[in-house]
C-alpha cells in the first residue's frame, strides 16, 4: 500500500493550455479492461473506494506535467488503480494537449459531449496516457547538509550533519 499524492501526463503536441473546472478521481479496481464503454463512476461497474483527488485548474505545456493533488488517495497496492478524468472547460478546443500513450485495448473509456455534462454511454479504446505516480511519505523527516561514509578496516564508518529534525527520536542505518 502507498499513499499517490502527485499524478504527471507528458504533452507531446507542443500545446500549452490552462484547462478550467477539472476533475481527477481515482479508485480501486479488479478488472484489468473495461467491459463496455459505461462511464467509470460509483454503481456502474467492479469498482470501488472512488475518491476526488483534484478540483481546480489544470496548466499543461510540453513535457511533464506533476499535478500535486488536493486530496491523496490511499492506493492499496492490490487491485488495479482507476484513474477519471472529468473536463469541465467547455467546448471543445483545438489547442487541447494530447498526451504521449501506450495502446493497451479497451483501457480507456471516453465519454463526451461538448458543452454540457455527457451521458453514461461512451466509447472504449486503446489510449491510455503515460502516467507517473508521486508516492507520499519522507524516509528521512530531517534536512540532511552531509552525508558521508568511509572504510575503516573491515567497518563502515557514516558521519552526517542535518540543519534540522523534526518528530525524530533516533536514526536507524540499514
């Protein structure tokens, strides 16, 4: 289990484009494709623990983009992760970013209806975006200055300073 707090998309069209009023949500899943083109959402397929993890505006631009997210999402390490993207911008525009994808049949479900909310019934098809996670949780809850380690015989010797501490009774070294 690990705790996604950062999700990233590469924009490979050279757009850059700020899209308003959007929404991520993520859950759990067992299915490893969709079985018909039925929006992903709570009640309309085998999946589960959906949660909002963005609200707000989006600023795409070349390369990639790392969205720190509003509300981390406890990914359990099991199942498949759901990804839902909802585009709340508007009518649809040319300088949209399109995003570098590995085809992977019927793992995404697109379902559109420019300028107002769609209906349940969408498409399936094959391009899934590259994604990067950002996991949460620091190993180290100090700031590290120096870190250094030298043989001495048959031992390691560690020697390090931090600028500051913060919760940490004792270092354990592995």
């Amino acid at each position: 289990p690990k705790t996604i707090e950062k999700i990233s998309w590469n924009v490979t069209n050279g757009s850059s484009m700020t899209l308003t009023n959007q929404e991520i949500w993520m859950g759990h899943t067992v299915v490893e494709e969709f079985p018909d083109g039925t929006m992903p959402d709570v009640g309309n397929g085998p999946w589960n623990g959906f949660v909002r993890v963005f609200n707000g505006s989006l600023p795409f631009s070349p390369g990639w983009n790392e969205i720190a997210l509003a509300a981390p999402f406890d990914f359990n390490g099991g199942e498949n992760l759901l990804v839902k993207v909802v585009n709340n911008h508007g009518a649809w525009a040319s300088s949209y970013p399109e995003f570098q994808y590995t085809s992977k049949p019927n793992s995404v479900v697109y379902n559109y209806d420019d300028g107002s909310f769609p209906s349940s019934s969408g498409f399936r098809n094959a391009f899934r975006p590259n994604t990067r996670f950002g996991f949460g949780g620091n190993a180290l809850p100090i700031v590290l200055v120096s870190f250094e380690g030298d043989i001495v015989g048959n031992n390691v010797k560690l020697d390090w300073v931090v600028a500051s501490q913060v919760n940490n009774d004792y270092y354990t070294i592995e």
